[in-house]
C-alpha cells in the first residue's frame, strides 16, 4: 500500500462543497453529475490525490477518459499536485487501456502478440481487397457505408439482413483476412477484452485484482460495450465513480449512449450522486442562453448551471447576405479579437458539420490568418502516404513483418489471404520472419501452388531489385516503386469517376518525395533511414497551436473552451440537421445538446451567425432561414439586431415563400 501524506489535503479549501463531498466519497459506487464548465477536471484530480493520501495504492487506480489530451492532461496535474512520479498510476483512454490487454493476453485468442492496429483508411483498403477477393466489383459498393455496417455487425448493433448475400461474403472474408493479417481495428479494442474475460475467467480475476478502484470521466460518451466492459471488471470491489452530463451526450452515430446512465444506477443500486452545477467558466447570459434551451428536452437530469459571474457580454447575432458574406465578417473580427490581445489559439470558429468548413478554411487563408482545422488528417495517416512509406520499411528493414503485410497485395498482386495464412505458420513454425518463409516458400519444396509460388517470387524480386537502388536518390526509389506496382493504375480502378481524387494521391506522394529529399539535403549526413524513423516516432512537422484559430466542428469541440467563440451556419436544415430528422424526429433532442454545447464553448464572448442565402453543392443559391433553436434562447439576451429571432425567423420564412413562388412562376 502507498504511504499516505503525514499532512493530508482540506478538500474543502480547494473544492467547492459539491466537488469535495464528490472528492471524499472514495468507496463504492458513485455517479456524479457534472454539467458544463463545473470543475470536474479539478475535482476528479483531487479526488484521486485523496485516494492515494487515504493509502490506496496507485497501480489499484484506472482512470479512464476519451481523449489522450484529457488523460494526459489528468496524470500531470495529479503528478504536479502530489509531486511524485506515479509511475504506476493508469490514467488512459478505453481504447489504449483494452490496446494494453491486448498486448498482454491477444494471444489466448488466436492471435500474435505482435498485431497491428488498423485505422479506418487501413480498413477501407482491406474491404476494398476482401471485394475483389469475392469476385465483386469495387465501384458497385460504398466503402464508408460497408465499413460503418460491418462495424454495427462485428458489435452487435446491427444483424445481418438473410438477403444480403454478397456483403455477408465480404463480411465474413474481411474477418478472415483481418485474422489472417493478425489486424485488429478499434472496436476490437473493447470486443476482444471481452471476450478474454468470458472464454478466460482468470484474466478477468486478474485485470479486477488489479483494479479496484475504477474512475470514467465523459461518461454519457460511453457506448453500450464500453459500459460492459468497464462495468464487468468493477463489479467485484464496486469501487466505481462515473461522471458525466447527459446534456452533453451528442455521440450517438457512433455508439455512445447516455441512458447508460439509467444502466449504471440499475446494476449499482447502492451508488451515491453527487451534482455539480456551479459553472467556472461562461459569464451569466451566456448560461443563461444554455440553460434556456436545454430545458426543452425533457428526458434529461434536472440541473441548471450558474455562475457568480453574473451578465457579462450580451449574445451577438449576425444576419449576412450569404454564407461567403459571413465567413469574410466572422474572419475580419477574428482579426480584431487578435489586434485586441486575444491568442489565436483562444479563438473558436464552431460549425455543424465538416462541410461549411472549406469555405472558412479558404477564406482565413485568404486573409492571412493561420488556421488549426479540428479532426484534419495528417499527411502521414493518409492511405497512399503509409502505403510508400511501408515499401520503404520493408527496403530498409526486409524482416519489418508488419510493414510487410500492409504491402505485400497492396496493390493486388495475386497474394490472397491463405498465401499469407500458410506464410505466417511457416514463419511460426521455423521461427522466422515473414520475408524468411517467403524465400523458403518460393522454393521447389515450399508446397504452394504454382500460382501463389510465382506471385510471390515477383514480389521478391521486387523488393530486390529496389534495394538495389540504394545508391540512387530516395525520390528515384519511390519513383520506381509507383511505376513498378501499377500504384496509379489502382488507384484509377478505385475511383474511375473522380481522376481529380486520383491526381490528389498522387500528388500526396510527390509532396513525400519532395520532403524526404529535403530532410537529406538540410540535415548533415543524415539518410533515408533517419527519414522514415523520424517519421515513425513525431511526425514530419510540429504545430504551434496556440498560434492559430481554431475552425472545427461542433461535435470536435466538446471537451474545449475558448474566450470567443463565433457559430457559424446556424440555420435550419443545418443545426437541427435535416438529414438527423428526416432519420427520426427524436434526434431533435440530440441536435439541440450539440447547440447547447456549442454555446457552453464560450468563456467571454458568443456570436452567432447566419445567412440569408447558402450555395448548394449544385452551384446553386437556395434561401435559408434561421434555426427554430435561436427562438428557445429570450431575446433580451441577444443584442445588434433590432428584432427578436422569432421575428427574423418569420420575415426570411416569408422571403423564402416568395422566392419558392416565383422560382415556381417562371
């Protein structure tokens, strides 16, 4: 056990009354209700710091949350405020902490402890081969939408339909071929924890034997499995403490479910709640404008935010001739923010979905103002990056098992998944790397067909042949791996109508070529190697944050807080979104608490924007009218516009009627 402090902390003078009675309460379950801004962070810090000065041991302890910010940013303060290395503490995400399980126990199910994690560009690609493998076509299917379905199946939240017998044959060979590949994606990060725990009941002794003290922070943001998994380990000490806001539950579409809440209070019946509704952060009206629309849905903890802060700024409301209007606007008072000494970096631009993002995006480039766009890829998680970079390992590196299976049928090359199968168990049983039972298999006795023998002996020469070039320069070798692969010819057969999405990959690798050659050339005697291992281990570039605006979406900014904050778009058939409600009118409630956390993003100052007219994905110009949910907020909250939203809301509804009519007419 920890040695606890001879002097202890006074919860109560670093807490307020809510937060330290929620802090003390270290033994069984506990459910803490914390809304926007309330100072969970805070308390879940000290909470912690308790438990160790009480003698709980640190390695007892799994804090969990949803970002690896929020988890980092948890252990330092923790280490900063009891000044100790706690090196045993874990305080981590649920997908690092079940990648951690993995690690240690994978192999009782089958796999190789040395498995690769894919993400959702690796599964697309994967799917992509697993069609072709079943003799169907790559065009005839909707990648995202087979990878979002094959995600609902693979964790129950949807069944197979008995007439879609082609995709059930793609499903089943991507399971295979992930199996086969020794993949695993990020929903197998929960799914495979738990199933160690029911096909190996000592793994789930030891994992609770571990930890007996369980924190989950973001709880209405946990899913289904999530709460399963999290919820079998707790339920032999019962030492868990949940905290959440189900206003703020806005993740649905991807699993999350705030009527865990509801599960939580029925499997831990003896559970003590605590509430935390004192906010720290948005000035009075700017709660005020949050509290007002909220209480709209009704299936909901009752809880109101406040603040000492009382009044602060009024709300803006902005009308704009068009949306492009209104980017140029909300850029040109950004610029003011920072000419008055506010950091980019506490500045957010906040919209409903990634689409109306471009148009800001180009316009802040515009006008010179550096931009972090919330949720952008990196340039080397990009498919087309990862795939040369991966030829490079295997020439760096022939033993790299991993880089091999990425691009030994990427592209296709006739080197299905039993090849690899039979590859991988004769690397198993001679106890030598991939390449090795490669050399092996391609002999006269490997025992494969003919067919496989020879697809695989091209292969290798391949990776021969490019090795040779090793005196040559990197951006000759990449080049001669794209002409030798066929890879712009497969990339043209993934996307036959689009050679712009095509040229745009291509592109991509010349970029890489071009920045590898430029890390040779700026850094003394350094080598292509060093390149690849740099990129490996922190990325090609660092970004300053703090020097430029954030532009993101709403669902991205949850978790964040800035002094301004400007929304972007708010008009109907944007926030709510159309297409949630045309799925089914209940999403109304999950639309409204995506704009109640966009309105508790605010610190100091909130402005809302809107446009008169929008330009569809046609090119043409369509009227729009405000959000209904603008007529939820009173209007003596609200200052630059002479008339309430109401009254906005019924003149552009009549504008648009007439503009109906004559389109009509004519």
């Amino acid at each position: 056990m920890a040695t606890s402090s001879s002097v202890k902390t006074d919860l109560s003078k670093v807490l307020n009354p809510e937060q330290a009675a929620a802090a003390a309460r270290i033994d069984g379950p506990v459910l803490i209700i914390a809304g926007a801004g309330s100072g969970k962070t805070r308390m879940l810090t000290y909470r912690i710091a308790h438990m160790l000065e009480e003698g709980i041991d640190e390695k007892d302890i799994l804090a969990l949350t949803f970002t690896n910010k929020a988890a980092k940013e948890m252990s330092e303060r923790i280490r900063g405020l009891l000044r100790k290395p706690l090196k045993e503490l874990t305080a981590t995400t649920f997908h690092s902490f079940g990648l951690g399980l993995l690690k240690q126990y994978i192999q009782h199910l089958g796999y190789h402890n040395d498995f690769t994690l894919y993400d959702t560009n690796d599964n697309d690609a994967l799917i992509k081969n697993c069609i072709v493998a079943c003799g169907y076509q790559i065009p005839d299917y909707n990648i995202g939408t087979l990878r979002s379905l094959f995600s609902d199946l693979k964790t129950g939240r949807r069944r197979m339909e008995s007439e879609d017998g082609a995709i059930a044959e793609i499903y089943k060979e991507w399971l295979l071929t992930q199996k086969a590949y020794n993949v695993v994606d990020f929903d197998d990060l929960i799914l495979l924890p738990l199933r160690l725990f029911q096909e190996k009941p000592w793994i789930l002794e030891k994992v609770q034997e571990r930890y007996r003290y369980i924190m989950i922070d973001e709880f209405q943001d946990t899913s289904l499995l999530q709460y399963r998994f999290i919820s079998t380990i707790a339920k032999r000490y019962r030492n868990i403490a949940v905290v959440g806001d189900d206003d703020q539950s806005i993740y649905s579409w991807r699993g999350a479910n705030y009527e865990n809440i509801l599960e939580f209070e029925k499997d831990f019946p003896e559970r003590v709640e605590f509430r935390l509704e004192r906010n720290y952060r948005s000035t009075g009206n700017i709660l005020k404008a949050a509290n007002a629309l909220i209480v709209h849905n009704t299936e909901r903890k009752d809880k109101k935010l406040w603040t000492e802060e009382e009044g602060g700024a009024a709300i803006s409301i902005k009308r704009h001739r068009s949306s492009e209007a209104a980017a140029y606007w909300i850029a040109s008072q950004v610029r003011s923010d920072i000419s008055n000494g506010v950091k980019p970096g506490d500045i957010g631009v906040l919209v409903r979905t990634n689409s109306l993002i471009t148009e800001l995006e180009n316009i802040f480039t515009e006008m010179n103002i550096p931009t972090r766009i919330s949720g952008g890829k990196s340039f080397f998680d990009r498919r087309e990056i990862r795939d040369i970079l991966c030829y490079l390992k295997v020439l760096l590196n022939s033993h790299d098992d991993t880089s091999l299976l990425r691009i030994i049928n990427t592209p296709r090359r006739g080197i299905g998944r039993t090849t690899v199968e039979r590859l991988r168990a004769d690397a198993d049983r001679r106890g030598t790397s991939l390449y090795e039972a490669m050399e092996h298999l391609t002999g006269e006795s490997g025992g494969l067909m003919q067919k496989s023998r020879d697809a695989l002996r091209r292969f290798q020469e391949r990776i021969v042949s490019w090795k040779a070039l090793s005196d040559k320069a990197p951006s000759h070798i990449i080049e001669r791996i794209v002409e030798d692969t066929g890879y712009e010819g497969m990339l043209a057969e993934e996307f036959p109508d689009s050679p712009k999405s095509v040229d745009y990959r291509m592109h991509g690798i010349e970029i890489l070529s071009t920045r590898l050659k430029r890390f040779i050339d700026e850094h003394d005697g350094a080598t292509m190697k060093d390149y690849v291992n740099a990129v490996s281990l922190i990325g090609d570039e660092s970004d300053d944050d703090e020097k430029k605006v954030n532009i993101m979406t709403m669902h991205a900014s949850k978790g964040l807080e800035f002094i301004s904050v400007y929304l972007a778009g708010i008009e109907d058939d944007i926030i709510p979104s159309k297409r949630a409600l045309e799925e089914s009118e209940k999403n109304i409630d999950e639309e409204r608490r995506l704009f109640y956390v966009a309105i508790t993003r605010a610190r100091k100052k909130l402005v809302i924007n809107y446009s008169d007219s929008r330009i569809t994905r046609e090119g043409e110009e369509k009227m729009v009218i405000p959000s209904r949910f603008l007529e939820e907020i009173p209007a003596e909250l609200f200052k630059n516009e002479e008339k309430s939203p109401e009254q906005l809301r019924k003149e552009q509804a009549a504008m648009l009627r007439k503009f109906l009519d004559k389109a009509r007419s004519s």
